[in-house]
C-alpha cells in the first residue's frame, strides 16, 4: 500500500484468480486503517486477469472503503465496471 498524506493507494497486480483472489480478500482489511480518515485509491492498472471472486473483491473493498478505482486500459476498465456493477446489484458468489 502506498501513502500520502490524504490518499492511501492500494495497488493490486498480476492474476486475481483462485488462490490469489482469495488471499487479497483475506488480506486487505489489515492493510486498510479506517480509522485513518484517508480516502482510499484501488489501483488495478497492473492486473492481467479477474475471474469473479476477484471482481466481487474489488467491489467489496469500494463497498466498505468507499474506495476509488483507478483503472487505465479497457480491460482494467471492464474489471472495475464489474466490480461496481456486482457491487450494486448485490451479486454473491455462489
């Protein structure tokens, strides 16, 4: 996690599949300090590939974070446009 005075950037690279997605989903609460009053950055620029655990993970840290993606290909873009759109639907992984 990268930090300034006002934003803390949470940047997440490579595959967010299986094992990896789940690991990110176990950990990023202990890297995100709430009571920090800093807004939160999700910088998915370097991720490859989400399989849906990982874009419902996205979705849960903008859930609960109020996290802004920062996404800059179309295929980051489609990962966070998921991300979101499972968020607002309120889609759970089965």
């Amino acid at each position: 996690m990268n930090d300034d005075p006002t934003t803390a950037t949470l940047k997440v690279e490579g595959k967010v599949v299986g094992p990896w997605a789940r690991e990110l989903g176990e950990t990023w609460h202990g890297l995100w300090d709430p009571t920090s009053h800093k807004r939160l950055r999700l910088d998915i620029c370097g991720v490859t590939f989400a399989d849906a655990r990982g874009t419902r993970i996205f979705g849960e840290i903008v859930r609960q974070t109020g996290a802004e993606i920062i996404a800059d290909t179309p295929l980051t873009r489609y990962f966070a446009t998921q991300a979101v759109t499972k968020m607002e639907l309120g889609e759970e992984e089965n």
